[in-house]
C-alpha cells in the first residue's frame, strides 16, 4: 500500500488544479437549482437602433412567460443579461467575451448586424459557446462552426433572388447597382445582378460605397446618371439618408429599390428625408408569416395590434425559446450537449407546436416536437441555416410604408 505523505497529498492537488477542466461543471451558474444565463446582445443605439428597444421587450416577455411556468430542466429559471451592441463589431465581441466568462452564459442571442454576428463567431465556436443571430451574411454559418452558430434569418444570397425576381414582375429592363462595402450586402447585389442577367435584362452599372463618407454625391451622380428605370440601393439607414438626399437634390427620377432596414427602419427614415424624398421607394425585408398562429400569439404577448408587423423581435423570442427547448431535451444547460438537440426539438418529426410551454410539456414527456415559432417554422439546416423564411415588400406613400406582397425563395 502506498503512503501518502503531506507533501505528497498537497502536490497532488496542485497538479490536478493545473488541469484544464471543461469550464460549465465548475460554474455555480450550472448547478443544480442555480438560475441558467442567457447573453442577449442588441442593438439599442447605432445604426439598427430602432429595432433594439422591441427585441429586449420580446426577450424579456418570452423568458417570463417560460419561467411563469416553472422554467426548465427541474424548475431552474433563465436569467437574461442585455448589453447594447452598438450596432457595432468590436463591442459585439468585447459583450460575447463578458457573457461567456463572467456571466458564465452558453447561450448568446439578439446579435442583429453583420458586423456583430461575425466579431463574435469565432468566440462562440472557441468557448463551446452557442450563438444565435439575426444576422444575413452568408459567411456567418460558412465553414465548421462545430454545430454552434445558428440563423433566425434568410441568408443574404436568398435576398438576392426574392428581390431579384421582384424587380423582373415590375417591369424594369435596365437597373443600376448601388452597395455598402458589407459582406451582408455583396452578396445581395450578386444574386440580383445575377437574376437580372439570367432574364436577359441589363445592369447599367454597379459600384461598391463606403460607409459614413462625407459625400455621397459622386456615387449618385454616376450610377443615377445613367438613367437606368431603377436603382437597387443596399446599406443601412445613415448612408441612404444621405443617398436620396443627393438624388433629390439631384432632380433624378429613376426608380429606387432598398432594404427596409434603410428605408423604414420603424419610420426613421421620412422622418430624416420627409415624405416628398421618400415617396415611392419600395423596399424589402425578411419578416414573419403574419398569417401564423406562431406570429398571431406573439402579437398577444406583445400587446400589440392583429396588424402588426415585427421584424426581429420575433426572431429574440424564437432564440430564446429553442434554448429552453434543446436544453430541456438534452436534460442540460451545457452548450456542447443542447446544440444538439435543436434540430431534433424543431426540425421534427413530431407533433406541431407554437408554444413554448406546451412544447417544453411534450419534451418533458418524451414526445418529439416539431416547433414553430413567431418569426419561421424555424426548420435548420445542419450547418445554422434557416430554411422557409419568406420576405414582404412595400411602397412608401404619402409619408407610409404601404405593404405589397410575401415572397420566398
């Protein structure tokens, strides 16, 4: 028998705390009884930050509603820690490192921008972290994220055809090509360029902008100079203001096309330009099944009016309900074990479901769910993407954004 001396017993311990230990055991936020951290990161001010306030409010109501009823894995409550982007990379990133190592969060959701879902992808897949954005970037989910990055959104090359079809139903032979240098945005004007080419139409020209320049009046002057019957814009809010405000300025009549995050952006934008800059641009933007019993009980838990249209804060409620789902069928909080089982809580086969507690009822049961939420079916792909997401154009007048049609890929 081996003796053990004290010497030998303290250098014992020492090596073994040397090990490196997967972090999510050793953490009072995952034990037993202890309250599960979910980093929830939006964009309160910036760019997108008229879309923040609501997210938060949809985060905020869905985890009431799931810890009303008794939380999950055994009556554990989910605790939301929400920061504000910025609309910004770098704090994007510096919030993701907070939530995962002080906060102790495996869950991190809201992420609205490009800038902020690609700033923090490589942080999630290293810390074992799951990260789900309403970000459109392509190259978001490109490559092995380890089952740890996922999509509440079409991704950007299916913007491009919806909208690129569109355009062919208006008529318009030749357009113009105007983008934010974004790589949400590049491959938007590709899949139109390349829709537009395909029906034999002509691209009069195509140029890439910066963002935040002083001027935009050599861009307008030369694409808008060429006379196509419409102009596709793609940016954000601050770079269209300052577009239109050249073209009116200008005296330029083609047609324009943009993304409603630039041209509504819940009103911000005829309040910048007024209604007489803004009057007939029609513009497009992923956004729920308003006619989904999904959507219609998240208008409820809004207390909003039957024809409200959101179009991320469904996405936040659609995030944080598949967390307590896949953690509630993994029978665990630790990312490596609920990523999972995201697809198999929402994917199906199973019984159809829209509600977040009665789903959680049915996975507690043993009974496979195929789940539905407020912003999509939320069917995945394995690499993160989602799959039937439709989006909604509109035309403004008279100061309003007026609604057209739905259209998917």
């Amino acid at each position: 028998m081996k003796k053990f001396t004290r010497r030998k017993v303290l250098k014992t311990l020492g090596a073994a705390a040397a090990l490196p230990i997967a972090a999510p055991y050793l953490n009072l936020a995952h034990a037993q009884g202890a309250t599960i951290p979910i980093g929830v990161a939006l964009p309160l001010t910036g760019n997108a930050g008229a879309y923040g306030p609501d997210m938060g409010e949809a985060a905020k109501r869905t985890v009431k509603v799931i810890n009303d009823a008794g939380g999950i894995l055994g009556g554990r409550k989910l605790e939301l820690f929400i920061e504000d982007s910025e609309s910004s990379a770098a704090v994007a990133a510096n919030l993701s490192q907070k939530f995962i190592n002080v906060h102790k969060a495996q869950a991190l959701v809201g992420y609205w921008g490009t800038p902020e879902g690609m700033s923090s992808r490589p942080i999630a897949i290293q810390n074992k972290a799951v990260l789900m954005v309403s970000s459109a970037a392509n190259a978001i989910t490109e490559g092995d994220t380890q089952g740890y990055v996922w999509r509440f959104q079409m991704k950007a090359t299916d913007w491009g055809i919806v909208i690129g079809r569109a355009v062919q139903r208006l008529g318009y032979k030749t357009i113009g090509l105007m983008g934010l240098q974004n790589a949400f945005v590049l491959p938007i004007m590709k899949g139109v360029e390349e829709q537009m080419k395909a029906a034999g139409r002509n691209v009069v020209d195509s140029l890439i902008y910066n963002p935040e320049q002083p001027s935009y009046r050599a861009e307008v002057e030369r694409i808008f100079g060429k006379k196509p019957e419409a102009v596709c814009c793609f940016g954000l809010l601050p770079d269209f203001v300052s577009i239109m405000k050249e073209v009116y300025r200008g005296g330029f009549d083609s047609k324009v096309i943009a993304l409603s995050i630039m041209a509504d952006a819940e009103g911000k934008f005829v309040q910048a330009v007024g209604p007489e800059v803004a009057e007939g641009i029609r513009h497009f933007q992923p956004m729920p099944d308003t006619s989904a019993p999904g959507y219609k009980r998240f208008l409820k838990l809004m207390g909003a009016p039957d024809d409200r249209v959101f179009l991320f804060p469904p996405n936040t409620h659609d995030q944080i309900a598949v967390v307590a789902m896949a953690m509630e069928k993994a029978k665990s909080p630790v990312a490596a074990e609920w990523s999972k089982q995201i697809i198999p809580v929402c994917n199906g086969p199973g019984q159809n479901v829209d509600d977040v507690v009665e789903a959680l009822k049915l996975i507690r049961a043993g009974k496979p769910t195929n789940f539905s939420g407020a912003g999509s079916t939320c069917d995945f792909t394995p690499n993160g993407d989602q799959l039937g997401r439709g989006m909604g154009q509109w035309i403004i007048k008279g100061g309003k954004s007026v609604f057209v049609e739905y259209a998917k890929p």
